[in-house]
C-alpha cells in the first residue's frame, strides 16, 4: 500500500506537468490516471469513483460556468468601473475597493482559481486610469482574493470542510476565514507601502 501511495504521487506530477505542457485539463488526465493505477494494483472502479465527489464537481462546473458568462459579457468589467466612478475625487478609497470586490467575488462562490485570473483583467486598467501602480492594484486585489478563499461557499472550502468532516475534526471554518483575511489585508498593506501607493 505504501508503494501505491509514493506511485499515486508520482502520476499526480506526471499529470500537472502533461497538464502544463501540452494545455490539458489536469483533472482529466489525473481522472485516468486513478483508473489505470486502480487497474494495475487491483482496486475495483467501484471503489475509486467512491473517491469522485460528484456533489463538489457539480458546484466547481456550475459555478465556473456563471462567472465565465459574467466575464464574457463585461458585467464584472462595468461593476468596477461603477464602482470607482462612485469613489471620485477619492482615489485613496481605490485599494481598498479592490481588494473587497477581489474577496466579495471569490467569497459568493467560485473560489480563488477563476477569480485569480479575472481580477487582474479588472485591476489593471482601474490603476492606470487612476495613476496608480498596476502590479501593486493586482496585487492587492489578488490578496482579497485569498484572503476569502475559506468563506464557507467556495470550492476549496468544500474540499476542506468534508476533509474535516472525514477526520471527525470539527469543521467550522470561520477562524480559518478571518485567518486568511487577515493575512490578505496585512499583505496587501505591505504591497501597498512597498510600492509606495
């Protein structure tokens, strides 16, 4: 069983780095890679899609595909434009707003891997536009961002929580929210004194 495990290992790198390289879905790859190891050591299919949360495939599929829409059709683009229009002459106000919409938006639901991609998208043109420094803005919105990824209805926190669960640990998540927040902020104020704002 330890030789399955240092093995298992082994393909889950194997598939990141084919994941990588070649633009793959890395979930596929390592979906038939669970298959074929299962094959090899004489585990039954039955067992390994018992492993499979379809329950947790359902959000992540459902809840990418919503805010995919929201980013094709320039709805979280005209969100932060209004949202800035509304500081004004305030332009301090600027990361601070970027850094709660970065957590508001991976707080409700999609988590930190789709909200990572599209807060720059966001971020960047509000910097320029306001003479701020672009990587510092994306920086601070990026930290939002993690610092909400635990909030009880991301993705992550889904995995987590059932991990917990599984382990008879107690599965309450809001010290580990408050935890990243607060790491997220001091960051982002780092960032912020850094590139001297």
């Amino acid at each position: 069983m330890e030789m399955l495990s240092y093995v298992s290992l082994i393909a889950l790198i194997i598939a990141i780095i084919l994941g990588f390289f070649r633009k793959t879905n890395v979930g596929i790859i390592a979906v038939a890679m669970a298959f074929f190891l299962g094959k090899y050591f004489g585990i039954k299919d039955k067992d390994i899609i018992k492993g499979f949360s379809s329950s947790l495939f359902l959000t992540m599929t459902g809840v990418s595909y919503l805010f995919g829409l929201l980013s094709a059709n320039n709805t979280l683009e005209n969100l932060s434009a209004k949202i800035v229009s509304l500081t004004g002459k305030n332009k301090i106000l600027l990361p601070i707003i970027m850094f709660l919409l970065g957590a508001l938006l991976c707080a409700v639901g999609p988590g930190a891997i789709p909200t990572l991609a599209i807060m720059p998208i966001i971020a960047v043109p509000i910097a320029v536009a306001a003479g701020y420094n672009p990587v510092m803005l994306a920086i601070i919105a990026q930290c939002g961002v993690m610092g909400a990824r635990m909030s009880p209805l991301t993705p992550e926190a889904a995995v987590v929580i059932e991990l917990m669960i599984n382990q008879n640990l107690d599965s309450n998540m809001l010290s580990i929210f408050l935890s990243h927040i607060l790491t997220g902020f001091l960051i982002s104020v780092f960032a912020f004194i850094y590139y001297k704002g």
